[in-house]
C-alpha cells in the first residue's frame, strides 16, 4: 500500500489524513497516511527513515517548510518562487520539492469565499514559510497594495524584496505608519497553533476580512476570535486552504485531482471520524 505522511511541528490536530484518505477513497486509492512530528533540524534524517520504510510523499507544515526547500535536489516553479516547500516526492531516489500552498489559497478564496483581490489591500502577519508561499499567487491577483509585518523586521523585508509593490514592517514601527485601511488581513504567523496573539493593534483589523491559515477543529482560531471582537466584518479559517493545497499535491503523487467540496463539507460538519 503507498505510504504518504505529514511532518512537522505541531501535528497531533491535523486534519490530512482524514483529507488525503477522503480523496483516496472516492477515487479507488489505496494509501497510507500518517502524521510524523519533526522538530526543526531533524527532517534530513526523518525523510531518510520515511523513504527506507517505503515512503512514497510528503506533506511538510510549520517550521519546517524552508528546511524541505533546502533539501530538494529538484524544485517546481512554485517551490522555487515561495522559496519554501509543503509537498515532496521523489524522482528515482531525487528529492522533488513543490509548494501547493499558494495556489490552493488562492483558489479558496477565490472560489469557495467568493473574495475579490483585485486592487484591494492586502495586509499579511508572519514571514515564515507559510507567508512566502502565498506571495507570487497573491501578486497575480493584482492588489493595489500588500504589507508585510513581523516581529523580526528583516524578514518580512527579505520577502518584501521580492516585489516592489510589497512594503515591510515590524509590529513597532507599522503603529507609525498611515498603511490603513486594509481589505483583507492574513494570518500566516502560527500564533493560532500555539493559542497566542501576535502584538497587532486593532485598529489595522477594523472592517476587513479576516482569514487565518491556520485552524481549529471545532472552534473559531484565537485570530479570528479577536479580530471579530475588534471589529473585523468577517472571518475565515485555513480549512479550505487546507483541502485545496492536499487537493493539489494529491494530484501531484496519483495524477488526478479529486473534488474538494465534499470533503470541506464533512470537515465542517465534525464528521472526521
């Protein structure tokens, strides 16, 4: 049977096995998917343990999406525009590396919100991996205007480098600046998972749509909690993200895409037992 698994760090409350299985299963695919926590710097030798045991592809979520980047002898052009990866397979014994994060954020919002990106401004937390893999999409959208923002300053600027219409800041010094309003507010720090706030004021979250990437099973994340609570007309969580990306690497490892909305429904309804 074809073995797939997730790495990374958290992974207990992930919901891609129940995904990747759904797909499989009103396809006619046999598989195996697991999860496999992975603290930072040890995916090299996980992913060799993995393939020894007949592994055939990978998830990787937080922190360790810049780490697969590095370890890939072959990359996407997706992989190496978000300079992260979040999908891996292998070529022979060729580690290939693919982000599907961007895209299936896209076509979230796009096609299950119904959001408009289009000359609007958008306002991302976080320069992580999930944060650079949702970039280039996003710029092809054609927003008016996008702003990074990050505890460490120097990394939202290496990803605001990247297209002279992206400008960067730090929590601190974005107080100062005259950048609201905004449309849309993306959380793509992993605060969520670790049921924290970042040190965002308010005032940047009034009337906007936000979404977060990340995701509870069975409640509202603590970002979106707050940023209704702080006058936020709407928010969304990362589920539909979730099922599109796997959507996408599926397609990736089986060579056929599955339908997504039948799955985002069951997740919706608690119904991933």
């Amino acid at each position: 049977m074809k073995r797939f698994a997730l790495f990374g760090t958290p992974v207990a409350h992930s919901l891609s096995p129940f995904i990747h299985q759904s797909f499989a299963n009103s396809l006619g695919i046999s598989l195996v998917y697991e999860r496999i926590l992975t603290p930072k710097g040890q995916l090299k030798e996980m992913l060799q343990q993995f393939r020894e045991q007949g592994g055939i592809g990978a998830n990787i979520t937080v922190p360790l999406k810049q780490e697969a980047f590095q370890l890939c002898a072959q990359l996407t052009q997706a992989a190496k525009e978000a300079m992260a990866v979040n999908t891996l397979y292998w070529e022979g014994e060729t580690l290939c590396g693919d982000n599907t994060d961007g895209e299936g954020f896209v076509r979230d919002l796009t096609q299950n919100l119904g959001c408009r990106l289009q000359d609007k401004r958008i306002l991302i937390l976080g320069a992580g991996g999930a944060a650079s893999g949702i970039l280039k999409p996003l710029l092809a959208c054609r927003p008016s205007a996008m702003v990074i923002v990050n505890r460490t300053w120097q990394k939202a600027l290496a990803l605001a480098k990247r297209d002279p219409l992206i400008k960067s800041y730090d929590y601190e010094s974005l107080q100062s600046t005259h950048e609201a309003p905004f449309d849309f507010v993306f959380n793509a720090t992993s605060c969520s998972l670790q049921d924290i706030m970042m040190p965002l004021a308010p005032k940047w979250i009034e009337g906007v749509t936000a979404i977060d990437l990340a995701y509870q099973k069975h409640q509202k994340t603590i970002f979106q909690q707050w940023a209704m609570l702080h006058g936020a007309s709407q928010s969304y969580d990362g589920i539909g993200m979730l099922v599109e990306q796997a959507a996408l690497a599926f397609k990736r490892w089986h060579g056929v895409e599955p339908i997504t909305r039948p799955v985002m429904e069951r997740i919706r309804q608690g119904d991933t037992l």
